[in-house]
C-alpha cells in the first residue's frame, strides 16, 4: 500500500521553530468579510484590516428566540477575536508570530501586528473573554461562554458561543446580568 509512504515523506515548506514565549492573553481583530488560514492547512487572504476594530454596514440578525430583538444586528466588520500567540524564529527575515484563534484556525502576523494583538489582549474589554453567562430560554438555563467583542460606535457587543452551538451577541448591561445570572446559578448547586 503506497497511501502510507507518502505520509511520511517531508512536505516541501518554510520550517519555523518555536521559541517558548507564547501569550496566554491576545486578541486579534478579524474582518468577517476575509477567510484565515484554515487549520487544514490550507492558504487564504489574509486580513487587512488593521488591529482597531471598524465597523462598517449592517449585516444578518442573529437572534435567540424572538425576531423584534432591538439589538440583534451583527454588523460585518472588524471583530475582536481571542487566541493565542507563538514567536517563531526563521533563518532570515523580520519577526513572525503564529496566532491561533480558539477555532483552531492560525494566522503569521508581523512583529508590529503581533504587538497591536497584545495591547489588545490588556485591554479592560478583553477582560470579558471567556467568562461563563447564563440566560433562561423558555424558563431553562443555557450556559455560554464569551468569545470575542466588537465596538459599535459607544456600544460594545460580546458574542457568547452557547454550549449547544448556538451563539448571540450582548451589550455591557446584558453581559454583565448573565454572568451574574451564572454566578447564582453555580452557588445554588
């Protein structure tokens, strides 16, 4: 069978070797619109836009249970995304970094992207990321997690990923309401 031979035969690439700093705590803006690389491997465009979030037009609603929310626009844009970040080290050449979004997805960033990354990741709002919510639908919890936030003008939006796949997007009030909501629901089992 001539299918296992050719998975041991070295691929043809750019070798990186990882040095052992990597942030725990950075976050990325990421344009919707653009593709990343995929974690397959695959090369797509990678985004342009610059590490400051910029929202541009109105997108689809995303929406849990009613459709007359008032803040269920997601607005194709900038959106800041968390992950984690690797300094690889190359024989010639500036300094890369290899972002890996919690998807499992990677982008190379430059040396000054890497760092916009990094301020990002201490901003106040990166504080959000990650923190557990829960908000009852049809007199049920369901729990989430916050993943990512963009500015839309003076507001800002978390997205939360719930745990049965489904995710919506919350203001500062709504955010802070459901982790406190989680909070009394953990002391109360």
């Amino acid at each position: 069978d001539d299918s296992h031979e050719s998975a041991d035969k070295p691929q043809d690439k750019i070798e990186y070797h990882e040095k052992k700093r990597s942030s725990p705590m950075a976050l990325k803006s990421v344009d919707r619109k653009k593709p990343r690389t995929s974690s397959s491997g695959h090369k797509h465009e990678k985004p342009v836009a610059p590490a400051v979030p910029r929202p541009s037009g109105p997108g689809i609603s995303h929406t849990r249970g009613s459709s007359s929310s008032p803040r269920g626009k997601v607005m194709y844009g900038a959106r800041i995304r968390f992950g984690t970040m690797v300094e690889l080290e190359s024989t010639s050449g500036p300094k890369q970094y290899e972002f890996s979004y919690q998807d499992g997805t990677t982008e190379t960033l430059s040396a000054q992207e890497a760092q916009e990354a990094l301020n990002l990741g201490t901003s106040e709002k990166s504080r959000y990321i990650n923190k557990r919510i829960a908000k009852t639908f049809d007199g049920q919890p369901y729990m989430g997690t916050i993943v990512s936030y963009r500015d839309a003008g003076k507001v800002t939006y978390w997205e939360v990923n719930y745990d049965d796949g489904d995710s919506e997007e919350f203001d500062f009030e709504d955010v802070k309401k459901y982790m406190e909501f989680f909070d009394l629901i953990g002391l109360m089992h």
